[in-house]
C-alpha cells in the first residue's frame, strides 16, 4: 500500500482531494491511502508515508517541507493546480503514479 499526505495550511480542503482522490485510486483497483493533514501536522506522520502532496495555494511553503521530508527519504511535489481547483480525484492520481514512478 503506498500512504499519500496531502497537505494545506487546515487540512480542510485539502480533505476534499483526498476523498475524491481515494474514490479514484480504488475505482482503478490501486492500493493507495490518501489523507490529508495541516502543514503543522506533517512531520508527525514522516515515517509511514511515501508521498507528500502540497496544496497549490501552500507554494510558499513547499521547499520548507521537501527539506523536512527529505531526511526520511519521502518526496514532496506541488498538486497541479486546475487539478486542485476542480478536485480532480483522476488527476491527482495520475500526478501521483507519474511521481512514484
């Protein structure tokens, strides 16, 4: 099973994607756990997941977490942003598959 964080300053939209995204991974049959979680909270969470995924509007933020995140070897990318404004479950996946490749 491959464990995905997403990320965003609450968590609360974020949660969103992730839900569409989970009914999207499980319609393809992948074994993929996808939640989402607040900036404050990801370090907790460093050492069972294999993916961080952050929120366009949380750009500002993605170099601070990669620099977290890489000293459990864990990569952390930006969600294409048309696909966060629309919630695109689909496309999140596609965007992870291609990351994880």
């Amino acid at each position: 099973m491959k464990k995905i964080l997403l990320c965003c300053g609450s968590g609360a939209s974020s949660g969103f994607m992730a839900k569409n995204a989970n009914v999207a991974a499980k319609a393809r049959g992948l074994d993929f756990s996808i939640k989402a979680r607040s900036e404050s909270e990801v370090e907790d969470y460093l050492e069972e997941i294999d993916l961080i995924m952050v929120g366009p509007h949380f750009k500002h933020r993605l170099n601070a977490i990669k620099e977290m995140a890489s000293e459990y070897h864990v990569p952390a990318e930006l969600i294409d942003g048309t696909v966060y404004g629309s919630l695109n479950g689909d496309g999140l996946i596609d965007q992870i598959i291609n990351i994880l490749k």
